[in-house]
C-alpha cells in the first residue's frame, strides 16, 4: 500500500513538472535539429540554427534593443519603487494603505490594456512609437512589482540604523545611499532581476509601441508569421537561456540572506 | 556660575493626546554621569531623544552649551546616541562602523583609521577592526556601538537602555566598564534605564522620572537616604510607607499618628497634615525592641532567603493593611507565621509630604 502511494507520488509528480517543462524540452531539443524542419524525427544535434539566429542582424539587434529596455526600464522601475517603498515605510502619509493600493493597482491589470492606454494617452502627446516608448511601459508594468517586493522588506528594524547614521552627522541622501541601499541590497537586486526578466520576455506592450527598432519577443513574433523553422526554436531556446540566468540571479539575491 | 553643559528647561511633550512629559526642566554639568530613571511610560526615553534631537518637543527649550538646540536636527547637534539595539551598519566592518561618524565630517583617511584604533581601543576590541558586527557577541556590538558614539567627541553622550539587552552576569560587567571609560574620557553621559542597581552604581547625578514628571534628582545617596517623595521612596530601592496626620507639632518635633501607633520625629510641619512616613527594610529592627520607636507587633507572612539576608514581608497585628519590608541577616531566626516586635530609630524615618 505504501510503495503504491509512492509510485503515484511520482508519477503524480512526474506528471506536473512534464506539463511544465515538456514545451520547453520540445523547443530546445528541435532547435538542435539539422534538417529544415522542427518536426520528428530529431536528425540533430546540430548547432547551424543558432549560427543562422546569430547571423542574422535584425534579429541580434532586437536581442541587443531587448537586453537595453530590459535593463534601462528595470533600472528606473527599481530606483522609483525603492524610494517609493521608503516614503511609505518611513513617513507617515494621509491615506497611505489607500495610496500603497494604489501603486500596486497595475499588478492586477492586463498588459494588453496597459498598453493600450499607454499607446492612446503617447498617441494624443504625440510621442512617436519607439523603444523609449515600450521602456517606459515596463517601467509602469514593473514599477508596482519592485515597489512590492522593497516594500515587504523595509522592517522596522532599520529604522533606528538609519537614525543612527543621521546621528553622526550623514546629511538625508548619504543615509539613503551608505545605509539603506546597501542595507536593503539583497531585495534591491531581487526587484531588479525579477523586473528584467518580465521586461526581457514582454510581448504585447512592445507590440503595440514599438516600430522600426523592437524587442526581440516582437521580433521572434515576426519570424513566427513566415511559419515554424528551427531558427524560431533557437531563438527561443535562448530567450529561455536568458531568462533562466535572471531569475537564478533573482533567486540568489531574494534568498541568500545574511546573517543578522 | 558657568552655564550647564546641557539646560532643559520647561520642556513638555505630546503624542497627540497624551502627553508623556510635563513641564520637564533639568540641568546637566560637564563631565558629570547622569541617570534617567524610570518605570516604562515615565517619559524618560522621551526626555533622551528630545535631546538627541529625534523628538522636538511641544514646549520648551533645550540649550546645549549655551545655544538653543531645540529645533536642531541630530546630525547637527553636538550629541550622540548609543541605541537600545546598538543600530550597528550590518554591512560596514567595525573599523567603518566607528569610522562612520568622523567620515561624514571630512576627516581624511589615516587620521580616521588611527582614531577608530584609538575608540577600539579604549573600549577593549582593538582587534576587531575587520570583523563584520554579526561575527561579534552582544557584549562586544555593545562596545562597537559606544565606540562608534564617542570617536566624534560628542559634548553629551546619550545611552538608551545600553544594557537592557545583556543577561545580568554581562550588564554588571558592562556597568563596571561604563563608569570607566566615563571617568577616562570625561564626557557627560546621559543615561536612561529602570534597574534602580544600574542608577545607584553609575549616577553621579540621578534623576527619577515617573509619569511624565521629575520626582526627584540628586546625587543617587542622597535619593535613596532621603527620597523626595513617596514614588521615589518605593522605585529607588523598597520602603514601608505608614500613612498619618500630624497631631502635635513644637520644637522642631513632630508626633505623627499612623495606623501602628504614634510616632514622633524631627521635623516642622502644621497640625492637620496628612504625611507619609517611609523606612527602609535595612532600618526596621524585628525582634526584641530595641529601636526607639515601636511600630507595634506583626505576624510575619513570607521570609525569603537571600544570601547575605533575608527578606521579610510582615503584616501589622495593628493595620491588616501595612505590610512592613524588612531585612534580616542571614542568621535570624525568623519564620512565617510568627508574631514579633517591630521597631525602628526615628533618624531613619524618612518624613514625605503628601
């Protein structure tokens, strides 16, 4: 009876991370794939895909536009959510709970409209569609997100660390920069790489921003129109591989904690 | 007369409706250790980060050298605050922890590293200069903290309960070591606890605090052998208080009428009066009455064994409602549920006004 209830554990468990993953397996296997097309039988392991992916400018450019909006928009999302978070926790505001809710309010609404508000109100400014555009989208996807997460760990025990530093002499910005930021690093650099990781693999409000430069996603949708090749499958395969490093990075930060 | 290193004067104090500090003056003199006393909620905490600059008060004003540091925010005040929970920079080594105040303030490289050295030295951890303050013990972040405190020469030192977190074995130690460093250094400290040991064996100068008020302030013999009032009588060490009137009053002697019988001593104060009368434990004598004067017989409820005495909690056989605190030596034969004599010499009667 035991051993049956282990053998279905295990499949059970088997049966999830397969549901997962096996896309993800698909797609990076046949991106090794020799011959033209990402069907079986699997003729490879063949790295020309990824040669092609690599040759070809338009695609290296949105990966290198990509890499850029990711960290510039995630940058600003974090610098903005950190002082944000700090105004809350260390000021008494009128309406605060009420204003947090507010700030975090974005979280719960779909890109797709994001987007759109975000291309009406750019349309009316008359601010042309462009990379800035699409940066400052994630900014305001991932600003709530980095203000989240600083948010939940700016304690009160910190309060009397920076107060201490006031108390010898540190003028209100060198307190934030010698004491709070490295103090708070850890979540910081958290907020950070979770933000890059939801900038790296944004789709729609690149679509709808962009035009000639674009992301790599928006790109990846392009080679997508002219139908499946492994070239799509390489290129997707590093995608993963990018996003893979982020929240690894992101895992790190969050959980290595030092020791009080 | 120079003026104080530190005048508070009439400072009082609101949190919206409550207010913990009532008409709060005080004068600290250069180089002298003083100790804020109290009971929690007595506004003493209150009183130190009003002069730390972390709280201004709602009225008054405190001057600091002779110049009004009321509205002058902590880092540009000539103070330093040692906290309750040390408030090292967990990311900093102990030599940038120390150097932290003298960085701000400009002072080169080498002249702050040879400085830092220097506090480290003075408070026994010239070897940890590298360390991270969580490779340290308690007692040692306590010494980084007082270090980083005094290595910008501050005119007034605060310590906020510096030895509340330690377990009693190291708070003594730490006591012994305060004093100390204070005499080495000379600056004023200002220093705020409730253990009424603490206050006895580090004040030059205490203060007893009690609900938003100072009760009493002195040098800390003169409080425990002739406390102000009855709160200070009953938190600076223990007392039996009798309650009584005044009924006959001529040269210089008062008689006093109290619940275990009249009593009568030194003192000038009208017929009528309602006072209270306290005596330490160490002054009440039980047993075969040789003190001058009798506070009648008392059934002895619970003797508890101290070591080098023995406590003695006793009811009047008089007042059902006075218990009287006494201290026996080691050696008395006394045990609960007894009937004995109490008395006591009128000298050690301490005579507080109601």
């Amino acid at each position: 009876m035991r051993a049956f209830t282990r053998i279905a554990a295990w499949c059970y468990a088997l049966a999830v991370y397969g549901f997962i993953f096996l896309p993800v397996v698909v797609l990076v296997l046949f991106s090794l794939q020799s011959t033209s097309f990402p069907i079986p039988p699997f003729t490879g392991p063949s790295l020309r895909w990824y040669q092609a992916v690599l040759s070809d400018t338009r695609l290296t450019s949105a990966l290198v536009n990509s890499l850029l909006v990711a960290s510039i928009s995630s940058a600003a999302a974090v610098t903005l959510g950190f002082l944000s978070a700090w105004g809350f926790a260390r000021f008494h505001l009128p309406g605060s709970a009420l204003l947090r809710g507010l700030i975090t309010l974005p979280l719960t609404v779909s890109y797709l409209i994001i987007g759109m508000g975000l291309l009406v109100l750019f349309n009316s400014a008359s601010v042309p569609k462009s990379l800035l555009a699409a940066g400052i989208g994630h900014v305001v996807i991932n600003l709530p997100l980095c203000f989240a997460i600083i948010y939940s760990q700016m304690g009160d025990h910190q309060i009397n660390i920076e107060r201490a530093a006031r108390d010898l002499g540190a003028p209100e910005w060198k307190v934030l920069l010698l004491i709070t930021v490295p103090v708070m690093a850890p979540a910081i650099f958290a907020a950070f790489f979770l933000s890059m990781t939801f900038s790296w693999d944004e789709f729609v409000i690149s679509f709808l921003l962009t035009r000639f430069d674009t992301t790599l996603p928006v790109e990846i949708w392009n080679l997508l129109r002219s139908g499946l090749n492994p070239k799509t499958n390489a290129v997707g395969s590093l995608v993963f591989a990018v996003s893979i490093v982020l929240v690894v990075f992101f895992e790190l930060t969050l959980l290595r904690r030092k020791p009080a | 007369m120079s003026t104080p290193l530190v005048d508070i004067r009439d400072v009082s104090h609101r949190f919206g409706q409550h207010s913990v500090l009532k008409n709060v003056s005080l004068t600290i003199e250069p180089g002298s250790y003083t100790i804020l006393l109290g009971p929690s909620g007595s506004g003493k905490t209150t009183l130190l980060s009003i002069l730390g600059g972390f709280v201004s008060p709602s009225e008054g004003k405190v001057f600091i050298r002779g110049q009004d540091c009321t509205f002058v925010p902590p880092a540009r005040r000539p103070t330093t605050t040692v906290f309750q929970d040390y408030a090292l920079f967990p990311h900093m080594s102990v030599g940038a922890n120390v150097g932290f105040g003298l960085r701000m303030r400009g002072v080169d490289g080498a002249t702050r590293a040879a400085k830092v050295r220097e506090a480290l030295a003075l408070v026994g951890l010239a070897a940890a200069f590298d360390k991270k303050p969580h490779q340290l013990s308690g007692g040692q972040r306590q010494r980084v903290a007082l270090a980083r405190a005094l290595v910008v020469e501050p005119a007034v030192l605060l310590l906020d309960e510096p030895l509340g977190a330690l377990d009693l074995k190291l708070r003594r130690q730490m006591q012994d070591e305060l004093k100390a460093i204070q005499k080495r250094v000379g600056t004023a400290f200002v220093h705020v606890t409730h253990d009424q040991e603490e206050a006895m064996a580090l004040a030059d100068h205490c203060v007893v605090m009690n609900d938003g008020r100072i009760e009493d302030e002195g040098p800390p013999e003169r409080v425990y052998a002739r406390p102000a009032t009855r709160f200070s009588a009953t938190f600076m060490g223990e007392s039996t208080i009798l309650a009584g009137t005044v009924t006959e009053a001529k040269n210089g002697t008062i008689a006093v009428a109290t619940s275990a019988g009249a009593v009568s001593l030194p003192g000038a104060l009208q017929q009528g009066t309602t006072v209270a009368l306290a005596i330490r434990p160490e002054h009440l004598v039980l047993g075969a009455a040789s003190g001058a004067v009798a506070l009648g017989q008392a059934t002895i409820g619970d003797v508890v064994f101290q070591g080098s005495f023995k406590r003695v909690l006793a009811t009047s056989a008089l007042d059902p409602a006075l218990q009287f605190i006494a201290k026996a030596p080691a050696s008395a034969k006394v045990r609960a549920g007894d009937t004995i004599a109490v008395s006591c010499d009128a000298s050690d009667i301490i005579l507080l006004a109601n």
